[in-house]
C-alpha cells in the first residue's frame, strides 16, 4: 500500500471517529416526565427526570430502562421496575413532549399518557 493511500485512509477513520464522538442531537439533556394514569389501577402519577444522550434516553438509578429519540422526535422507551413494565411512545419537539403509555402493576393492566418538559 503506497503512503498517501494509508495516509488517506488513516485520515479518513480520524475524521470519522471524531465525527462520531460529536455526535449530538437537538434533543439531548435533561427532561422531567410526568405520567398520568387514565385506565387501570397504577398510582394516579408518576414523575422523574431522565437524560438523553446522542438520541439515547437513560435514567440512572433503573437499571431495566431502555430508551431512544430519533432525528424527527419519535421516541420509544420501556422500564421496568420488579412486578411492573411499562412502554410508551410519543414525540418530543425543542422544549416539550408528549406521548402514550401502557403496563402492568400489581397484576393489573394500565394506560395513560405522559408529558416531558426540558429542563433549564
């Protein structure tokens, strides 16, 4: 391989790597949840904050969270949290959000929807 074909290349992966470590979406931060049930007997609300990161939506102290904003808003997530599950979807726009959810707790089924504001 002559030098100034590995010298492109090497080039190229740096550029990309570095690229890929930038990578940020409009909708990274922090963002408080608020759950509100409508059917079902799970408590009557639920709030926390999460963090999205690169389009992926973690929480720090749920270990069964799973999370993704895409490059329109579409987002998906589910939790789980010992006998309860729950998944919903929804858009978030610049500062705010909103979407359905559904789960189970207790032995009983649920539904409702969810709001999110950014923080700061």
């Amino acid at each position: 391989m002559n030098k100034r074909l590995l010298a492109s290349v090497v080039g190229c992966a740096c550029l990309t790597l570095a690229t890929a470590v930038e990578a940020r979406t409009s909708y990274d931060g922090s963002w408080n949840l608020l759950f509100v049930t409508q059917r079902g007997s799970c408590d009557p609300t639920y709030s926390f904050t999460v963090n999205i990161n690169d389009g992926f939506v973690t929480h720090p102290n749920l270990v069964k969270f799973a999370g993704h904003v895409g490059r329109s808003g579409a987002v998906h997530a589910s939790v789980t949290v010992h006998d309860k599950y729950a998944a919903g979807s929804g858009r978030l726009t610049r500062d705010a959000g909103r979407g359905s959810w559904s789960g189970h707790a207790a032995g009983g089924r649920c539904s409702g929807y969810w709001t999110a504001q950014r923080n700061g």
